[in-house]
C-alpha cells in the first residue's frame, strides 16, 4: 500500500498554494494528514479542500512537528526562515521560493531532466523558477540527442506569475482603462521598485529588479537555473524577461543550437515523443501554442520550430504552459511524487 503522508502547504492563500490545493487532489496525493500555513493576516480563516473546510494556521516553526512533506510558496524571506525549521522537525521542504536554488546543496529539480538529483538532498529541494521549468523541458529532449551549446530566450510572461495582487491589478487597469478614468499601477514591473507602470494595454521589459549587470533577477534566474538544472556549466544562456497582458500561461521564443548535425524532422521527433511535452506544430491549419488555451493544461507546449536560415545547427522553438502547474504547482507536486517512488520520502 502507498505510505500516507503528512502534508503542509506554506503560502496557502496563494496564487501557487491556490493551484498546489488543486494539484494534490487531481493526481490523488497519499495524504494522511494536511494543514494549510499562510501569515497572521490569514490565521484563523477558513479554507476550503476537498470538500472540507480546514483552519489556516500562522506558519510558525512549531507548525512543521509532524508533517512529512512542506510545500512553499510564501516569498523567500518566509522560506529562509522557516524551510530550514521544518527540515530540521523532519520534514522534506520543496520550496518554490528562489532562495535556496543555487545553494550548492539544495538539489534544483525538474523530474523530467535531472530526478536524480533528488537523492543527494539534505531536506530542502528546490523548484526551479516558471520560465525556467517550461523551457529545460523542451530543451532536454534536444540535448541528449542532439548537444545543445546555446540558448537564447525572450519571454512573454504572464502577470500570474507575480501573485494574486498583479492579477488583480490588471483586472482592475483594464476597468479603468475601460471606463476611461485614470490608469493606477502598484505592483508591476516590480514591488519593491522604484516606478510602477500600467501592465492593461502595455508590455514591461522588466521582471524583478535589475542586477548589476543590467539583466534583471529573472533574466538572472532563467541563465543560472538552467546550467544548474541541465548540469552544462559552460552552456551560453542569454534570456529578456517581459511581463504581458496575459493572466495565465507563459510563453518563450527560444532560439538554440546544438552540437550535432539535426534536421527540423529530428527535432519534431525528438518532441512528439518527449516526456512532458506536447507537439502543437502544424503551420498549414495555423497550429501553435497559445497561452489562453494552455491555462489549467499540464503539459509544456512546442510549437512553430524552425530550422534557422543561415545556422544549418541553430533551431528557432515556440515554448507555452501554465505558469502556476508546470511552472510552479505541479512541478513541486511531481517531486513529491517522484521521492515517494524513489523511497525518499
Ligand atoms: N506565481 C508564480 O507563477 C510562481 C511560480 C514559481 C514560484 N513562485 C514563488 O512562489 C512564492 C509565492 O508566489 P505567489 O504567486 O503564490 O504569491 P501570492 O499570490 O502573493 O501569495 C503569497 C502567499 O504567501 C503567504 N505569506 C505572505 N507572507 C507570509 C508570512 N510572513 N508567513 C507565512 N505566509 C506568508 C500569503 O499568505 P496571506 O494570504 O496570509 O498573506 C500567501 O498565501 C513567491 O516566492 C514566488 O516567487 C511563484
């Protein structure tokens, strides 16, 4: 019989807890016990599971005695406080957060490229940022038969990926806007900076705030993650972040090179039969991916590949999914399950 698990889910209240709830009733997760931890604004509420209504709890370091499996999604500040609290009570924290994801010891896990890293943990597992996850899931396939030696990248984000407060605020832009009163923005392109600018009816080349070296934490994210991922130190990874107006689903032009001789049927057959990924590739009936039709899907979309006309090894990719399933809830849930098989947990 399956072990049941203990089960707690940090940042409940969320856009990623939201989907994580979802998420483990979907694919049937072994749970014995669940509780729902969120911040003191939250403690007390009620929150809806299953058909049941449980309490949330104020996550706390005593909140962890006995839970098996700690998913977070509650801000990395909350992660670096709290993750290795559990971890220490015994539990085996995934964390969405990119807190610990370069930390040398945390294993940075998409199951369908590099699940064995999960063996080497030491309680703490990370997710790998939204753009990120979609992307090394397309690539990887191409790489073990074919090299891959570079990978530049341009996203069109969704404001999903910000929060429930952002997709709030592009509701509420599109109502001014709408209704022809001035445009107010808080959030986007970043809280903690500076300016804000209107996400309705525009496109902000700007996710996260810039590092020193003029890409932004996210464009930062994108480059380090997947070397770290794809264990290719020395891949050239080049990536422009930009948040649109779309409220879910992600989507990303990528172009690649590889270091063997392919032709673009090698790589449609690599993708049709790739774990994870959905060919949607069929110019003559206009078939390519779109994030509108993605939203609620679990696989990552590939579309209008194209053999690049002077580079006979560079390859031009469409890459689309639901940032909040592949690129967050149902990524940490798939690690779950992938250590329960692989006796971890
Ligand atoms: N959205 C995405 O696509 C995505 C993808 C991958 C990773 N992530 C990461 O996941 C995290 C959450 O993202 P989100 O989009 O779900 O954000 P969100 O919608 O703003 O939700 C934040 C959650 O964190 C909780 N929280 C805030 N402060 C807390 C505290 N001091 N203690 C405990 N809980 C606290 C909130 O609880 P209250 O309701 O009580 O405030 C809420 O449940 C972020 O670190 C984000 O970078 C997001």
């Amino acid at each position: 019989m399956t072990k049941q698990l203990t089960v707690a889910i940090v940042g409940a209240t969320g856009a990623v807890g939201s989907k994580m709830k979802e998420q483990l009733i979907k694919r049937k997760f072994p749970i014995k016990h669940i509780k729902f931890l969120a911040s003191a604004r939250s403690a007390g509420k009620e929150i809806e599971f299953d058909d049941k209504s449980y309490i949330i709890e104020e996550a706390t370091p005593e909140a962890f005695e006995g839970v098996d499996v700690a998913l977070f999604s509650a801000g990395g500040s909350v992660s670096a406080k709290l993750a290795p609290e559990a971890a220490k009570r015994g539990a085996v924290v995934i964390d969405n957060t990119s807190h610990f994801r370069m930390h040398p010891e945390v294993p940075l896990v998409v199951p369908e490229v590099n699940r064995g890293d999960l063996a080497k943990h030491n309680g703490i597992i990370a997710n790998p940022n939204c753009s990120t996850i979609q992307m090394v899931v397309a690539l990887q396939p191409i790489r073990e038969k074919f090299g891959l030696s570079k990978v530049l990248v341009s996203t069109y984000q969704a404001v999903s990926g910000s929060g429930v407060s952002a997709i709030e605020e592009l509701r509420t832009q599109s109502e001014q806007w709408d209704a022809g009163k001035d445009v107010e923005a808080n959030i986007l392109p970043a809280k903690s900076d500076k300016k804000h600018y209107p996400i309705a009816r525009n496109v902000l080349p700007q996710i996260d705030v810039f590092t020193e070296n003029g890409f932004t934490y996210e464009e930062m994210k994108m480059i380090n993650e997947t070397k770290k991922i794809m264990h290719l130190p020395e891949l050239h990874v080049a990536a422009t972040c930009v948040r649109v107006p779309v409220v879910s689903g992600h989507s990303e032009s990528v172009y690649i090179e590889v270091e063997n001789d392919a032709t673009i049927q090698d790589i449609f057959n690599v993708l049709k039969d790739a774990p994870g990924v959905v060919l949607q590739d069929d110019i003559s009936q206009q078939i390519y991916p779109m994030p509108i039709y993605v939203e609620g899907e679990d696989p990552v979309y590939v579309g209008r590949i194209r053999q690049d006309l002077d580079n006979k090894k560079g390859f031009h990719l469409w890459i689309v999914s639901d940032n909040l399933l592949k690129g967050a809830a149902l990524n940490s849930i798939q690690i779950a399950e992938a250590m329960l098989e692989d006796n971890l947990l």
